[in-house]
C-alpha cells in the first residue's frame, strides 16, 4: 500500500515555515504499513495543486493533503478538490455547528459568526466530513476512482489529533495492511561507512522482506532495522536476532537498543544506576543542560550546571584558577579539567560534563582557529579531556560539541559500568 502527501502553502516554499507535518505524517503511515512514495510541497495555486493532485493519483494508493483551508483568500485547496472532483460546495450542517460551538466556547455564547466563518462548513459535495476538534476547518475523506484522498488542516496541530484520532484508525479499517516492525541501535563515534563495512556480512546476509538503513546525524548513526510480513510473532523474532548480532559486532558505539536521543540513552541509564550529572558550559551556552532538561524526568539525574563565559565566572563558579586561564587561556586542556573538576565538587554530582572552545564565526586565532573545541568529563575516579577541531559554522560546532561531549560521558559511564 503505496501514499504520497501535499503540502499546499507559499509559506513552506519561501522557508518561512519548516514542513514538520509531512515527517509527522510519515511516521504515523510507516507504523501502520503504509509506505510513503514521495513528498510534494506546492504553492498555493490552483494548477499547481491540480497538477499534484492528477501525478499522485498515478502514484499512489493514498493522497494525503495539508494546508489551505482556512478562511482567507488565499486558502484555496478546497474550491481546487472540487474542480478536481468536477463537484460543487455544499454546507456540511456538522462542520457548521462544530465552527459556532468553537467561536462560542472560545469569544462567549452570544457570539455571531461572519460569512467568513460560515464558509468553513463549505465542503464538496463528494467528500466524507472528518470533524476537527481543534479547529474550524473539517477534513475532508474521499474515495475516487478506487484512490483515498483525505484533506487536512495545515495547522500541525490540528492535523496531529486528526490524523491520529479519525484517519489512522479509518485507514486501518479500510483496508488490509501488512505488518511492519521496526528496530532502531543509535550508535555514537563512528561514521556511516566504517559502520557499513565493520557489519557488511550481517547487512548481505538479511532476507529480502528485512531491510537496513543508516540514518547519520552529527556524530551519531541510527541502524534501523525494518522487516514487513504478516506473521508478527516470527518477523520480530528475526529482526532481534539481527539486531542481536549487530549489536555485539559494533560493541561500545552502542548507546541504545531503541528509537530514542543520545542524552535519553544516557539519562535512562544514570536514573537505573541513581547516578547524578552537573554541566560547565562555555561555548554551548547551555545547550547540552537544554538537551538534558527537555526530556521528562531528567531532574532525577541532573542536578543543574553552569553557563561560564566570562573568565570571573570560570574562576568564581567553578574555581578555576586566575594563572590557568591566563597563562593557558580559556580554551585549554588545562581550563576545562579545572572547569569539569569544578563542577563536580562545587554541585556535588557523580558525574560531570565541561566545554569551552571558540564556536565562531570570529574569535579565533591561528593557534586556535574556529572550531577549537575542548572536552571534559569525569567522575570521582577519572578525569578525560579531549580536543576537538569542528568547522566555522556556530550552529554546527554548538550542536557537534554537545554530540562529542554526550559520547565522552557515554564512554566513561561504560568504562566504570561494572
């Protein structure tokens, strides 16, 4: 069972808005057996959307569509489904009443909707009406020439309970879909293509229904292993006793046997153990702490840390010593030992993490171009300082930092595992 899906708006085109909705979409129709085809962004004109409409129906089994059906001008998707469909717009008394009830329960019962709101409850004439209970906008169910197209709001929001509440569920009735499963081993520190060859014979030997793909982000590398079937029982059995011997081939790269950050591999593990973590940020200014605390339960582990710019604040918070920083300079192997050793005694934390280095774009020097980057981290018993030489793009050192500061402390916590 094949989809494509549409995503109608200016705004996604000109990259004033990131289209977060497609990967959502995607995720929910890959977990039910629904493979997605191909992805489609067009702009809010009339041919453009028809175009795509008519290519995906070639295509695929299933048209997923988001975005403009509000109540403006420029909203347009649904007077082009109904040219598509060679129907008319009729008043859906459902989709009107949900629209009255929002106004009200949102402006006050006396509340009188314009016209303009009342043509939200306009739908064509050939389409199942899917209520939003998180908008004014109905989706819109169709099944033509043997193709289901369903039609949703753009606002992520809304398409999320959506889809998740009345079209998942109605695609699961409406048809018969195979089993998938899937398992993911996050790795750190080693790159796609030593990985590649390091498990080459594992990857050749894998049946034809179970597929491998190596999904690389900033120091880490997802191992997904997919297998479609119809017997769920045996198709997980096989796909562990592949990821089993990955898992042991690729050793201490390993951080985790599921689909989860490398900060929540960590986080989960130093809970198990009730081992605490503190942080001495310079060049992250805060970053890794925010990876940390965005995650539910992370005050468990995480007792708090400290963002030091400034030399007084490296001296003052973490005690490093006024000669270090001036006779070795902020970014130093000399600096961020005093700074991660600082931190664990000062927030008296099992475990600790420091960084200082040049993020850029200006500030460097030919000793210590931009990108310059050193590491720290330790516990009681062991002190582990590296440097690292990133790029000249901030974001990126920021980011490729934290990943390299995340994998020193995984390292470290496998190092006194036992």
């Amino acid at each position: 069972m094949l989809a494509e899906i549409i995503t109608i708006g200016d705004e996604i085109l000109i990259g004033q808005i990131v289209d977060t909705n497609s990967a959502f979409i995607a995720q929910k129709l890959n977990a039910i057996g629904i493979r997605v085809k191909q992805i489609s962004s067009v702009s809010d004109d009339k041919q453009h959307i028809l175009n795509a409409l008519f290519e995906a129906h070639q295509r695929a089994d299933i048209i997923l569509i988001t975005g403009g059906l509000g109540p403006t001008k420029d909203d347009i998707t649904k007077k082009t489904l109904a040219e598509y469909f060679s129907v008319g717009l009729v008043e859906n008394q459902e989709a009107l009443q949900n629209v009255e009830n929002i106004f009200k329960r949102l402006r006050g019962p006396s509340t009188q909707l314009l016209d303009v709101n009342k043509q939200q409850a306009l739908v064509p004439e050939n389409c199942e009406v899917i209520l939003n209970a998180n908008g004014t906008a109905p989706g819109m169910w169709f099944n033509y020439l043997g193709k289901i197209y369903m039609s949703m709001p753009g606002v992520p929001h809304e398409m999320m309970y959506m889809m998740e509440d009345s079209v998942i569920p109605k695609l699961k009735a409406t048809f018969k879909l195979p089993i998938i499963i899937h398992k993911t081993i996050l790795t750190v520190g080693e790159g796609e293509s030593y990985l590649a060859e390091k498990i080459a014979d594992i990857e050749d030997s894998l049946p034809s229904y179970i597929k491998l793909a190596y999904l690389p982000k900033l120091g880490q590398v997802r191992l997904r292993l997919s297998g479609y079937g119809e017997d769920e029982v045996s198709l997980k059995k096989e796909i562990e006793l592949f990821a089993g011997k990955i898992v042991e081939r690729v050793g201490r790269s390993v951080v985790a046997e599921e689909d989860i950050a490398l900060e929540k591999a960590i986080l989960n593990y130093m809970a198990e153990k009730e081992l605490t973590l503190s942080t001495a940020e310079s060049c992250t200014g805060g970053y890794i702490a925010h990876l940390i605390t965005q995650h539910p339960g992370s005050s468990k582990v995480f007792f708090g840390g400290a963002v030091s710019y400034s030399y007084e604040l490296k001296e003052s918070i973490l005690g490093v010593k006024n000669e270090t920083l001036w006779q070795y300079g902020a970014v130093s192997r000399e600096t961020v030992t005093e700074m991660v050793e600082g931190a664990l005694l000062n927030f008296k934390s099992d475990y600790a993490i420091a960084v200082t280095g040049i993020a850029g774009p200006d500030g460097g020097t030919p000793e210590k171009p931009v990108g310059t980057v050193w590491i720290g981290v330790a516990n009681s018993e062991k002190t582990i300082a590296k440097k690292f030489q990133f790029g000249n793009k901030r974001l990126q050192n920021i980011e490729r930092t934290a990943i390299a500061a995340l994998n020193m402390l995984h390292l470290l916590l496998e190092e006194f595992k036992n």
